[in-house]
C-alpha cells in the first residue's frame, strides 16, 4: 500500500495545482475547456486509485481475514480523500452554460462526504455486517447422526432450504440464520441508517431512500413501482394461490393453511424470495419431459468451467464480447477448498482498468447455477461495452438496467429451442412443456416482484422516519403479509429481530427497487431483440443465440453506459421512454389463462387473510392450533388484518440533478 499512499501524495499534487490553475481569483470558472481538461485530468488520476480500492475489495471477500479487512480500509481512505478533493475541485466551476454532457459529468462529482471519524465509522459498520453474513455457522445436532454439524449459507444452507418435503429442517436452518444473523446485525444497521441519511442530507436529498430513488432520474418513482406492481399484482395472486395448494398437498393441513399466508421457510430458499425451487412440488405436468436439465449436465461431465464458457460462447454467438483471458485465471468461479472463509453471493467485478473483469461465486453444476452464470456475465458484457467511457458514465443507464441485460440473456438461454440446441433436453414441441416452462420462468420472475417491492417501500419508510425504531421488525412483516402474503415460520422479537438485514443485499448496502425494474424492463428488451432476430411465434419461444443483429441492437445500448439518462437510452433500444408492464403479462398470458383455471377448478381461495396480531407468527399459530384440535381463527367481528396499507405520497419536489 505504500506505493499507493505515494501516488495519492503525488495526485494530490497534482489535482491541487491544477485546482490553482482553474480558479479566476475567487470567482467561479465558467470556461468550459478548463471544464473538460480537469475531467480528463480526473479520469487519468482517478481510475489507477480506484482499481486499488476494487483489487483490496476482491482480495478480502476472497478471503475474509482482518489483514485484508484493513488493506481495504486503506485503499478506501486514498479513494474516497482523492474523490472529496475532486469534488471540491469540482465546485469550483459554473456549470450554467456548458454542454449536457460536460453538465452531467460535473454531477457526479457533486458529493459531499461525512466528515473523517463518521465516514471511518460508516465503512467499519458496513464491513462488519459482510463479515458477519459471510462468516455466520448455523450449528445443531443433526437429528439422524446425533453428531453436531456447522453450516455457512453457501452451500450447506442453501442446498438444505432448495429441498423440498421437511418442514422441522426448513425451520431450524430459517430460525438459525435469522436469529443468528438479523439480531447481531439490528444495532450496526440502525447506525448505518442515521450516517447513511446525514451523509444523503448533506448532498441535498430528504433522505437516503431518496437518493436511490433519484438514481432513476424521476420524481416519480414511488408512484411508478406501484403502478406497476398493481398491473401484475392479479397474476401474483394466482400463483400464490396455486403454490399455497401445493404446499398444502406436501405439508398438509397441519402446516398449511388454504386461505392464510405462505410460510417464509418453505419457498425454497432462505428468504422467500425465488421460488424456482418449488418447480418439482408444482410443476403442472409431471408425467411430461421435463424442462430442467440439471440431471442432463451431471450425465455429461458439465463442470463449472463448462458452464462459464458455454456462457460466454452464447454472447459471443451473438457478435458481443468475449470475456478477457485474464477472467480465467483471476476470478472465483467456485467455492475454494484450502480453508479461506469467503463471500459467495454471486457478484461480477469490474476493476476500471477496462481490461480486468472477474466474477465471485461459488456455483454448483446446477440449473440454478447455470442462470445466474448467464446473469452475471451479463454484467460483465456490460462493464466491457462501456469500458471506453469517462469513469463517470461506466455504469448502467440505471442499476435496473444493469440487472436486466443478464436476466435477459439468462431467460433466452432457459428457453427450451436452446436447451435442445445444447443438447441439455430433448422435449418435443408441446403445450403441456411449454406450460411447465412458464410456470418455471413465474416461479423464478414473478415471485419476486412484490418481494422486491417490499424490501424497497420497507427500507424507503425506514430511511423517512415513518416507522419507529420499536416497530421496524414487526412492520417488516405486517408489510410482507399485506403485499406478499407470506409470515414468519415463528415468532420474532420486536426489540431483538431486524430480518430485513439477513439478507445480502440489504447488510450490504444495495438497493432491491433495481430487481423490480430489471424484471419489467428485461421483458421490454427481450421484444425488441426477439424482433431484430426475426423470431415468429410465442415471446417464451423466443432464443436470441447466433442473431448478430440482436446483438448489435443490445450492444449500442450498453455502449451509452450511463452517459445519457435511462429514458433516452430506452428509447434508443425499444422506441418509446416508458418502462411498461404489459410485455411481461404478454409473455405470460398463456400462464394467467391456466392458472385461473386451474384455481376455479380447485375452489382456490385468492388471495389471503391474515390473523389479528403482529407479534405472533400466524404460521406458527396454525402449526399450534391444529396440534390442539382446534382453529387458528378468531370471529370475523374480532379480526383484525395486519398492516394498514400505507399510501405511498411524493416526496422531495426539488429538481433532478441532471
């Protein structure tokens, strides 16, 4: 790290006497060629000091040890000083009259950092909650052996909760998790909360939610989510109530319940929010081929490498990019075996060298896994097709954006034609597969809109104010019982429980708002591209694989990077500005069809209700009541319906910064 503390002694240098240069005696400077040359001078300096701060990131989630924790801190101090005096440079400039271009480069470059001690305290915080969800062990006594056995989340927890048919498992390993992670992490959250949103108001938002909501350039956001989700929120309901039966038929009435909420446990994975594997208790016809080639790619050899370079021959098929050598050697495509304690939610990396691009994930040679493999290089072809931009326009038009191209290619690449073409299925053309299909493109899709949702609308009222501190845990899931119609297994502990933070994303400090939108803008992409490639016939037919022309359309695309809003550079691919939702219920209109009749013909209850009370689990009420002979339900003059439905308002009225 020293020759890196030398070069920040040296940029500082350098950025201070160009500072010098650029100020007309204390007046702001308005000439816009001193405008651009401090911004190459910026990009010049800048990019070598953030690869630095991005090799120590890798180097320690790679290897969770204290060493690591602390190269990263250093390199974190050099970029984050290097970023707050070019900001300050930055404001030396009257933007007024410059180009758009030179405007929104300046915008990124307007940010004002918490001061030393609280931006330490921020970093330590949020590197303490990584290592704390990397590192946690669920232990017990195993109930065959006796003998006792510790489980990280990947891949004992997660192969555990992928299995389907053993309530008693499902609950331990959800309890352990959540307790084990949700409560350490509740004190370190509640303060990342506070720095997170002085740090917001210092830059001039209401709050941090409203800073990630402006990242999609809008006023508007709030109300467009909801819009949205209130489209698609009936095909939702008859899923939910398709996959309740099906539960109920695994679980029975005991566990089960035909007009309450799904428990959170059972959905297939540790927090509901893919139900992909509950395909084998669901999947319409059985008796049919079957659409998941998982046992095909063990019969054939399929290795993770495999996987990866199948992967990238489909981009490549379609005259994108392919990956660098160096990807090869340098990224962590499986969980490593020599004793390193590592992050392994999958992750791809880009180094702003634009040459050094790298995934982190431990995959299995699993159907699951192949998806998220397409998905992640997704990412990858989006950081190389930007990688000629100015280093504030090497991103997505929005993180939306970003999601959406690898769901894209991953959903073209799930197709059955392409399967076949791999030799991965066999299946003939058949309307009883394609509805197997569809129903395995909802469960790993459709699912997640309101689950995506509410972890946002959550965390938006959160960073507000709206909830009190003692209420956080219980609106969570009175939140998820009104929007998703799913509970707790168990009960949770107001003063002890945040489950909203057991999960990477949110103890992690992403947003999830960004897999909502990926979802309705990857069916808008996907018509378009399954257009320029001269598809005929149903959208889920629909497989991009060797069209060059889909992949120069998806190429200049991603080539703006995040140079012009997201608006224009929807239009530039799709023709028009709005994200829409009518694509995706397009896609899936066979799917709505059967569903609703398959749920009149059962006598589906849609929709759910949900017992008076917020502390208590109503899963776990049923599971006593039914072991006591007697009913969960109070009198419909009693009842009470958890949540009350918040109206989501508009809030900061102020410009947008672009």
């Amino acid at each position: 790290m020293a020759s890196v503390k030398f070069f920040l002694c040296l940029a500082f240098l350098c950025s201070s006497a160009f500072a010098l240069n650029i100020k007309h005696k204390g007046r702001l400077n308005t000439n816009e060629d001193e405008a651009i040359a401090f911004l190459e001078h910026y990009d010049t300096e800048y990019g070598p000091i953030i690869n630095q701060y991005v090799l120590a990131s890798w180097n320690y989630e790679t290897n969770l040890t204290d060493e690591n924790a602390m190269a990263v801190a250093e390199a974190g101090g050099v970029a984050g000083a290097y970023y707050a005096q070019a900001s300050a440079n930055a404001s030396t400039f009257d933007t007024t009259n410059f180009s758009e271009d030179t405007k929104r480069q300046f915008s990124y470059l307007q940010s004002v950092s918490l001061d030393d001690a609280e931006s330490e305290e921020l970093y330590n915080i949020l590197s303490e909650m990584g290592r704390i969800y990397g590192s946690y062990q669920a232990c017990r006594s195993n109930p065959s052996t006796g003998l006792n056995e510790c489980m990280y989340l990947e891949p004992e927890l997660t192969e555990l909760m992928a299995e389907n048919g053993n309530y008693d498992d499902h609950l331990w390993a959800w309890q352990a998790w959540h307790d084990g992670v949700g409560r350490q992490l509740r004190p370190l959250y509640l303060r990342y909360v506070e720095l997170s949103n002085k740090q917001a108001q210092l830059n001039g938002y209401a709050d941090y939610g409203d800073q990630w909501r402006q990242k999609y350039e809008t006023t508007e956001m709030e109300t467009i989510v909801q819009d949205l989700y209130s489209q698609v929120e009936p095909l939702y309901k008859e899923l939910h109530a398709y996959i309740r039966r099906k539960l109920y038929n695994t679980y029975g009435a005991n566990y089960i319940d035909l007009r309450g909420p799904l428990p959170a446990h059972l959905l297939g994975d540790m927090w509901g929010r893919f139900w992909v594997n509950l395909n084998p208790i669901a999947i319409p016809y059985p008796d049919k081929p079957s659409t998941d080639p998982s046992p095909e790619m063990i019969r054939q050899n399929y290795t993770v490498e495999r996987m990866f370079r199948t992967g990238n021959d489909f981009y490549t098929s379609m005259g994108l990019l392919p990956v660098p050598e160096t990807f090869w050697n340098l990224s962590m495509l499986e969980k490593p075996t020599d004793g390193r304690e590592v992050a392994c939610h999958a992750t791809a990396w880009d180094f702003y060298d634009a040459k050094d691009f790298r995934i982190r994930m431990c995959a299995r040679v699993v159907f699951e896994d192949f998806q998220t493999v397409h998905h992640e290089l997704g990412h990858i072809q989006y950081f190389m097709q930007y990688a000629f931009q100015p280093l504030n326009y090497r991103d997505g038009a929005n993180d939306g954006f970003h999601e959406a191209v690898g769901e894209l290619m991953s959903m073209s690449f799930s197709t059955t034609k392409h399967l076949n073409t791999l030799g991965l299925l066999n299946v003939p053309d058949d309307p009883d597969v394609d509805m197997n299909f569809l129903l395995f493109q909802a469960l790993n899709t459709i699912s997640t809109l309101p689950f995506h949702l509410t972890q946002d609308t959550w965390r938006w009222n959160m960073f507000r104010g709206d909830i009190p501190e003692a209420e956080l845990n219980t609106q969570y899931w009175a939140d998820k019982a009104r929007v998703l119609g799913v509970a707790p297994p168990v009960g949770r502990d107001p003063a002890q429980d945040l489950d909203i933070t057991a999960i990477f994303h949110v103890c992690n400090n992403y947003d999830m708002i960004r897999y909502f939108m990926r979802t309705f803008f990857q069916y808008q992409f996907n018509e378009v591209l399954c257009t320029a490639a001269g598809h005929v016939g149903p959208l889920y037919k629909c497989d991009f694989y060797n069209s060059t022309a889909a992949g120069d359309a998806l190429a200049a695309m991603l080539q703006l990077g995040a140079s012009k809003p997201w608006q224009d550079a929807m239009e530039a691919m799709t023709g028009q500005r709005d994200v829409l939702a009518t694509p995706l219920l397009n896609y899936f209109e066979p799917l709505r069809v059967w569903l609703e009749a398959e749920n009149a013909k059962n006598g589906e209850y849609i929709g759910w209700d949900v017992p008076a009370t917020k502390v208590e689990s109503p899963i776990e009420k049923i599971v006593e009541a039914k072991k006591k002979g007697s009913s969960p339900f109070i009198s419909k003059e009693a009842a009470k319906y958890l949540a009350p439905i918040f109206e989501e308002t508009l809030h900061s009225l102020r410009n947008i910064r672009f």
